[in-house]
C-alpha cells in the first residue's frame, strides 16, 4: 500500500529555510572578540563556497539484470557549518518495464565537531517504484561523517520513517593511490534495521553487506573514469523477504563508470 507522504515537501523546504536563517555571522563575531580579549590575531573569516560530487554515476552489469547506479554529494557554507544534499538511486535496465527503482535523498544540516568529523542532522526521503505498486517514505536522520584514523572515509547514519521504523546504516571506502592519477577504491556498505519493514524488502536485523572495488584514472582531478566489480548480499529476514517474492540473495556485478565534481 502506497504511503501518503505528500507533507514531505513541505517539511524540506521549511528546514532549508531554518538553516538559511541561521545565525553563522554571531559565531564569527563572537570567536573574534575572545581573540580580541586575549590579544590574539582576529580569526579567518569562514568564507562559504560549496561543490557537487558525482562519486559514482555507473553502468552495473550481473548475470540476472542491469542497473544504472549514482550517488552524488553536494554542500554549501564554510568549515564549520554547512549543508548537505546527499543522493544515491538504482534504476534497472529493463525495456519491457518490469525493472524496479530506489532512491534515497537526504537533506542535512553539518556543524563541525573536531579536525575531520561532522555531526549531521536533517530529514530523508526514500522512494521505490516500478512495476508493482510505489512506496516511499521519510525519514528524521541522525549521523556522523568525516575521515577515520588510516584515512578511511566514513558515513554513518541512525534513521527513524514517519512510522516509527528505525535504521542504521555505515558506509566506508578508502583511496589507495597507486600513482598520481590512479586510485583503488576498496568500498563496504552495510545497515541494521530495528524493525521490519516489509514493503521496502527490509527484514528486522543486519540486512546486507555490500562490497566493492573501483580502480579509476584521473584524466583531471574533477574527471576520472573506472571500473570495477560490486558483490551484495542480503542477510537474515531480508535475504527471506527476497527468496520469498522470487529474488536472489546476492548480486555480483561488473562496474563501468565516471566519478566527477564541480
């Protein structure tokens, strides 16, 4: 049964327009007179600027469908507060119709915490259509994003739906340059669900592990292509919900894409 989620928009928009609001100029005052007090050099100003990254935008090929893949990544605002807008979805390639689609946007508030790390606030809205009936819902999000010791890049996340249904999600990748412009991207995803969540396929417990590995050339440092291979596994109630509406547990696939930023 398809959600009413029609409030959704209007919830995003009324978050952007709270972080528009937001005092950021009664900080830098305020770190520029504790200087002033201690005979300090003025603070830098946090000048804000912002970037688009399309991390993988792919073509994924395995042996019972083909999916189109992105994920982007987007802020605005300076060192200590920003905005994010976080996107990922999966399109499969089906040209009778039959293929199936999810997507997932996040819309966050940042604030830095220490050197590498930032707490993130904001709401989500997920969506899954194709042949059977839609579903979507949104989400109140909780996370945590920054470089972890060994220079890992991590991403975690704590979600509770409109209904009550609470999540946790983690995702880590690490870039191993090989040479100035060649990167291998050794990448593990993985989520736990606090309760089940039928319609999206998603059973109560650790639901996947989601593993790859991306080898990619910088042509320039804002265009790199690559390839790769992904393997998905879903686990526990999950893997049970798929096998029970005909669907393989597991998913090897060969990747060819582009990462680019702006």
């Amino acid at each position: 049964m398809t959600r009413n989620t029609t409030t959704t928009p209007f919830a995003v928009l009324a978050f952007a327009g709270f972080l528009v609001t937001l005092p950021g100029s009664a900080v830098a005052d305020g770190q520029a007179e504790y200087a002033e007090k201690r005979g300090w050099e003025a603070p830098i100003h946090d000048d804000y600027q912002g970037r688009l990254l399309f991390d993988r935008l792919e073509y994924a090929a395995g042996d019972d469908e083909d999916t189109l893949n992105y994920e982007f990544i987007g802020w605005y605002g300076g060192d200590t507060n920003r905005l994010w807008l976080e996107g990922e979805g999966e399109d499969v390639i089906d040209p009778g119709g039959e293929g199936g689609h999810l997507e997932t946007l996040d819309l966050l508030y940042g604030r830095l915490i220490s050197a590498f790390w930032d707490i993130q606030a904001g709401v989500s809205y997920e969506r899954e259509y194709g042949p059977g009936p839609d579903h979507d819902r949104a989400f109140a999000v909780l996370g945590i994003q920054g470089l972890a010791p060994y220079w890992f890049e991590t991403d975690a996340n704590l979600r509770v739906s409109e209904d009550g249904d609470a999540s946790a999600d983690l995702e880590l990748e690490y870039d191993w340059l090989l040479s100035q412009r060649t990167v291998l991207q050794p990448r593990f995803e993985t989520a736990y669900a606090f309760s089940e969540a039928a319609d999206f396929g998603v059973g109560k417990g650790l639901t996947n592990v989601k593993l790859g590995l991306r080898l990619r050339y910088e042509i320039r440092r804002e265009f790199a292509p690559y390839v790769g291979v992904s393997w998905n596994r879903k686990l526990g109630d999950t893997a049970d919900l798929a096998e029970a509406e005909g669907n393989d547990d597991s998913r090897l696939t060969a990747l060819a894409g582009i990462r680019m930023w702006f």
